[in-house]
C-alpha cells in the first residue's frame, strides 16, 4: 500500500484529510509541525503533502529540508499563496495545490502523482 505524509497544523483539517484518503486505501500519516514530520518522512513515504501557511513559519524550511535531505519521496506544496507554491515546484516539489483548490483537487494530484510510471 501507498504511503502518505500529511503535513499541516490544522488538527480538523488534518483529521478530514485523513479519513478521505485511508477511505481511499493509502497509509496516512500525519504531523502538525517541522519536526515531527522530518521524524515521519523517516518512514519512507511515497508522497507528503505539506501545508506552507503555518507551522510556525517553517512550511517552506520544511519543504526544502525534505528535499535537500533526500526525505519523503514525491512533495506537494500546499498553500493560499500561489507564488510561494511555483517556487517550491521550482525547488524540487513535484506541484503544488492552492487550498482555494479544495480537496477534490488534492485527490486528483495525488492520484496522478501515482499513476506516474516510476
């Protein structure tokens, strides 16, 4: 089964995400700050998805750690601003999903990002 790392200091917002995606038959975990998710990414998830809003202003350090670390597989910036998400695709995230977008949206990223040969 697919792992998934859910990155994102919204503990309702996390829960939903959640829910939707084991319903959807992945392995989810999740972590509400920096730290915790650099500890999780160890788990060798296929995707993480990270939050850029919040976490104390260390989403976008987040970002680039996973990547300069070679942690956490594919990344998907996930932001209200959209110039901060092209930045980090431009930085080594495989895209980025404006929360404007909506779940719906995420799912279909995800998916595509799995569909993807290797």
């Amino acid at each position: 089964m697919l792992k998934l790392l859910f990155v994102d200091d919204d503990p309702e917002e996390i829960g939903l995400i959640k829910e939707i995606f084991e319903g959807e038959g992945y392995i989810v975990f999740v972590a509400y700050n920096r730290n915790d998710a650099i500890k999780v990414a160890k788990e060798h998830p296929e995707i993480v998805v990270s939050t850029i809003d919040g976490l104390d202003g260390d989403g976008v350090l987040l970002v680039k750690e996973m990547i300069a670390q070679g942690l956490g597989g594919k990344l998907i910036a996930c932001s209200c601003h959209q110039t901060i998400n092209d930045h980090l695709c431009e930085a080594g995230c495989v895209t980025s999903v404006h929360k404007l977008e909506g779940i719906d949206e995420l799912i279909n990223r995800v998916k595509n990002i799995v569909s993807e040969p290797s």
